[in-house]
C-alpha cells in the first residue's frame, strides 16, 4: 500500500484553482467595459497588466460612478483617497476612487485632476453614501473640498487646526533624531528638568 493519498474528486473541490487578481475576468468583460466609458464620456485610460485607471474630469464624476453603479454593477466603493503633486499646479491633486464589482470579480481604479491650492469637486455620497467619511478626511488631510457634501467638517485634526497636513508644502515641525555625530548639538537643545 502506498503512503501518498489518493485525490479523490471530492477533494479538488476543496481546492479550486485561483481565478486570478483584482480586474481578472474570463469573459474579457473589463475592456468592454473600458470602452463604453470612453465612448460614453471620453475619458483617458490607461492600463498595466490588466489593471485600468480611467481619468475622469470632475464635472463627469457623478456621471460616470452612476453608470458603473447601475450599469455596470459596481456597487461597492473601496477607497477614495488623494495625490498631492506639488509643486506642479495643473493638475496639483489627483483625487483617486477604488470601485468593486463583487459579483463580476472586477475592480475599477478612477482618477479625478484637480488644479490649483483650493481644489474643489463634487460630492459622491449620493451615489456610494460611504464616500461621506472619505471625503471629509481628504478635506481634512489635504484640503479638498466637495461640493455638495453633507457635512463636510475636519474628522482626524481639531476643529480648529490650521492647514491640511497631508499637503506636500505643509511646514514640517519635528524632532531631529539624536546620532553620534550631532550628539552635543541635540543635548544643548534639550530641556532639562532641574533637579
């Protein structure tokens, strides 16, 4: 008798094969998708091994999301984050959405450019409600305002802090970390307690 185990076809359904990554589709369903975007609304795309990030303009944002909401089933929004590519001022911002598509295994990347120091686009909690707390960090941490949001206040900082501390130009304040070599420069600027 031998000691390896016989597979029986009860055990390979305990490991099926992997289906692939994020975007991964059999059906080649993502660069239809990709294309109805850009035949719909003229946007750019961009794409790296499979993965596509869509730029959109801000004035198409809610457009587009409810499209690949209701269209195209991506009913969940992953992540909503920024870019600061400062010092460059057009754009200065890339607002940058993580749509999910559960029930098609797809996942969609969309990048909004925003210009200048006061950037402002619209709000999507209309369209994905969790985009709510998002965008009241990105307004917090980098400045960005959404129009349209229903309460957008600071949600990390204090309500009265100055700036956005996300910002590439904002003032570092730190400690400079004590070495061997900048040792008595480090001591003389300690505050020591008198004994």
């Amino acid at each position: 008798m031998s000691d390896e185990k016989q597979n029986s076809p009860q055990d390979a359904n305990l490991n099926p094969e992997p289906t692939g990554g994020p975007g991964f589709t059999v059906d080649g369903a993502q660069p239809q998708l990709i294309n109805h975007l850009v035949e719909a609304f003229n946007v750019k795309v961009e794409e790296f091994r499979g993965d596509y990030v869509v730029e959109v303009r801000p004035d198409q944002i809610i457009a587009v999301c409810q499209v690949l909401r209701d269209l195209e089933g991506f009913e969940m929004m992953i992540d909503e984050t920024a870019v600061d590519f400062w010092p460059q001022e057009a754009p200065r911002f890339h607002v940058v959405f993580q749509l999910r598509s559960v029930s098609r295994n797809l996942i969609i990347s969309l990048r909004v450019p925003l210009d200048g120091n006061e950037p402002v686009m619209p709000s999507l909690v209309g369209v994905y409600p969790n985009a709510d707390w998002y965008e009241r960090e990105l307004w917090d941490l980098f400045g960005i305002r959404f129009a349209g949001h229903p309460d957008l206040r600071r949600i990390l900082m204090p309500h009265d802090w100055a700036g956005h501390p996300l910002r590439k130009d904002y003032p570092l304040g730190y400690e400079e970390p004590q070495f061997t070599f900048n040792y008595e420069k480090i001591q003389a600027k300690k505050l020591n307690p008198k004994e």
